[in-house]
C-alpha cells in the first residue's frame, strides 16, 4: 500500500482455540496460543454508499489517488476493458469526471498508483495501466491525466505473443521506503510454472519520460487458472498474488531479497476465483488484506501482520458479503476521506460496468479496528 501510518493500538479479536483454521503458511508457525475463531458476517449484504456511473463495457480494476491539499476532492481511477477501452475518472460520490478520463486504450486491464516518482526534476503521482493487446504499460500523471511514458513501456519482451504469454494483466506498484526507487510488478494472461511475474524498475529517462527497466523474474504459478490480482504493502516490503482457484502468494517486494515464496494462504472456503487484493493498514504493521471470493460475492479477510510468532502466517478473521457480483479487482485506504468514509474507503468492481464506493466501517463492523491516526503518504 501506499500509506504512512502513525501508531495506534491493535487488539486481538477473539482470542481462542480455532478448529476451523483455514489459511496456510509454507513456513511452521510455532504460534499455538494465538489463533481465531472467524467471523461469517455473509447473512446481510453490505451495500456501497455510492456506485459509480457506468462506463461503456466491462469494469475490472481500482484505484484510489489520495489528494494532498484535500483528502475529500481524491479520485477514484477504474479500468473499462475493451479494445477500444478507457480509464474512468470518478469523484467521491461516483460521478465521473469526463474531462480526466483517457479513452482509446486497447484493453486496459489492471491499473494503480503510486507517490512521489521524480520526472523532469519534478515530484509527480503516477497511474500505471497495463494495456494488454500492445504489451505496455500506459502512465499518466496524477490529477492532470497527462501520459508520461512516451507512448507505452514494452513489458515481457522476448516472450512469445501467440500464448498470451505477453498479454498484460495484472500491476501493483512498490515504493522502497529505504531508498525511495519504485518498482512496477506485472503480471501477464498465462506463463511459465516460474517466473511469471516481472519486476521493473521506473525512473525518469532524462527526457522527462518514464522508462522500465527490467530487474527480475519471480513468481510460482500453479497452472490451475490465472494470476491476475497483485497487491503490495510497501511499509512491510510485501509482494501477494491471487494464484486463482488455489491461494494468494506472498514474497518480498524487493527485488535484492530473493525469490522465495514466504507464503501460501487462502487455499480453502473458496466458492472459485481468488481474485482482488487490498491492503488495510490500522497502522504502520498491523491491518487487514483483503481477498476476494468472486463466484460468492464475498471478501475473506486476514491478518495483515500474520501471528504473533510467524508474520507470514495470515489467519482469516472474517467473511463479509458485499453488493458488488463478480468483483475482479479491489482497492482500500485507511485514511479518512470526508463524513462518507470517515474511517477509509474500499472499492470493489462489479460486473454491471461499475464500482462500488464502501466505508471501512461498513466492512469492519464490531469484529475489526479502524485506523485512527493517519497522515498522506
């Protein structure tokens, strides 16, 4: 994620023994006084506070930009997925607003964001697409909309074009809080049982363009479906991918520490896809990931900070139920954006072309914290 967090306390929720474990770590926990008993919180739908107008063909993907100088005037981003496809531009309350939006995008499929990248000399926000049918990512600058890619940045390259082995997926972006370089992680429609995710390192081209440097491969994949959603926690230095039908991976973000798979989790009370990842942080360490169940309408919740003796093993905490059907792509903050989301927003796509604005109290209930001390990235 792409938030600082000043520290607030975090409590353990229902504190007990727990036959119904459901998440997996591929590292032994030796946590055995610890565990959770989850919530199923499915017997009411959660409605959104507002929906998003419609776009013209198939929403999938989120993401929140966060306004400085105003945290109720920030802007939701969501890709329209379509050869003659777009990235929709909407306030708030849903509305969009036509005159930020980028058209003629071929097959947008998933987007996000990023603060802080310097081009020109300048210090700039950033929305990177993956354009699937031309293999590049597409950036625009945050809130102009203005590209500054010069015309797309070639991912995959080398790859063959007719297994969809180049075809752009999904994106998240990584921040190094030690030294500040920014890193896209992209995946593609299919790959090898290895080193389907690429990493690119993004920097100014001396131009006052973008450039995509690649500096590694990871990344297991089972070959049961696809992987599509990926989502980074920048504080903690994690990478999590929906490897869909089987699990979520996790491993670090930065490319100097290794490859190693530090997790696989979510592997069972699935209905089908695993899919949209989202990240609440109730402070700098501690907070919920998001995962979504797609065929079921649902989010299975987990423990950001894994246990107390293993921070990669991700207890489920709690189901939720939402509006949105078929959700595909998800995105969450924690920080208060006006009297409708006092406690973060959560936006989740839905398959009759719009997107579903929810408040993090709405999710959270009684059963989870809310974040209480925030400040802009």
């Amino acid at each position: 994620m792409k938030y600082i967090f000043l520290p607030v306390v975090l409590l353990c929720m229902a504190c007990g023994s727990n036959s119904n474990q459901t998440t997996e770590s591929t590292q032994p926990s030796a946590d055995t006084t610890h565990t959770f008993s989850p919530v199923y919180d499915t017997a009411t739908v959660i409605q959104p506070v507002y929906t998003t107008d419609t776009t013209l063909y198939d929403t999938d993907d989120p993401a929140i930009w966060i306004n400085p100088a105003n945290a109720s005037e920030s802007l939701v981003l969501g890709t329209d997925k379509n050869e003659n496809g777009a990235l929709y531009v909407y306030n708030l309350k849903g509305k969009i607003i036509a005159d930020k939006v980028v058209k003629g995008l071929k097959r947008p499929n998933n987007v996000d964001i990023e603060y802080g990248v310097i081009i020109g000399g300048k210090l700039t926000d950033i929305a990177v697409v993956t354009e699937r049918l031309t293999h590049k990512l597409r950036v625009y600058s945050l809130p102009s909309m203005q590209t500054v890619d010069g015309g797309g940045l070639p991912v995959f390259e080398g790859e063959p074009t007719d297994n969809e082995f180049r075809d752009l997926m999904g994106i998240s972006l990584y921040k190094n809080p030690a030294n500040g370089k920014i890193y896209a992680i992209v995946g593609r429609k299919t790959g090898p049982s290895k080193e389907y995710l690429w990493q690119y390192l993004l920097e100014d081209n001396g131009k006052g363009q973008l450039k995509a440097t690649l500096v590694r491969k990871f990344g297991t994949y089972s070959g049961a479906k696809e992987i599509e959603s990926i989502a980074v926690d920048d504080a903690l230095g994690y990478v999590y991918y929906s490897d869909e039908t089987v699990g979520v991976r996790k491993y670090y973000a930065d490319p100097d520490k290794g490859n190693d798979e530090l997790a696989l989790f979510a592997t069972t009370g699935f209905s089908g896809d695993h899919e949209g990842i989202s990240i609440y942080a109730v402070d700098d360490k501690t907070g919920y990931i998001l995962v979504s169940d797609q065929q079921a309408d649902k989010f299975h919740i987990f423990t950001r900070e894994g246990s107390s003796e293993n921070p990669h093993r991700h207890q489920l905490l709690k189901v939720v139920k939402v509006a949105s059907h078929e959700s595909d792509g998800s995105e969450i903050t924690a920080l208060p954006l006006g009297p409708d989301f006092p406690h973060g927003l959560f936006v989740a796509m839905s398959d009759n072309r719009t997107f579903g604005l929810y408040s993090w109290d709405a999710i959270a209930g009684k059963d989870l914290k809310k974040a209480e001390s925030v400040k802009h990235p």
